[in-house]
C-alpha cells in the first residue's frame, strides 16, 4: 500500500513536469521531454530515462485528449 502512495505521488510529479513543459513549450513540449530522455539513455541513467519516457507519454496522451479540445 505504501509503494502505490509513491508511485501515486511519482505519477502526479510526472503529470507536473509534463503540464509545465506543454506551458512553456506548447507543441514542442514533447520533443524537449524526448531529447531529456535521451540523454538520460546515453548516460545509462535508467532510472530518470524511464521517467522522462513517461513524461513523454502524458504530454503525447494529453495533447491527444478530446477535452483539451475547443
């Protein structure tokens, strides 16, 4: 129960960065999050990697949602 409180809260810093890089970025937002990645990925650092990658994966959902849409 106290890892799905983490990983909850992990969730919502993700959810955090991927709002605040669509907001500073607009439609670039997810082409930062990759290129964040990816350094992440050449210096082995799997950990952040994965991260990033899921940031990557909101902004992409989010700027997919039908109720951003209007």
């Amino acid at each position: 129960m106290f890892e799905d409180c983490i990983q909850m809260s992990d969730e919502k810093e993700l959810k955090d960065i991927a709002l605040t890089l669509i907001s500073q970025y607009g439609d670039d937002a997810e082409a930062v999050a990759m290129l964040r990645a990816a350094e992440y990925a050449a210096a082995l650092n799997n950990e952040e990697w994965l991260k990033w990658e899921r940031v990557v994966s909101l902004i992409h959902a989010i700027d997919q949602s039908p109720d951003l849409d209007g």
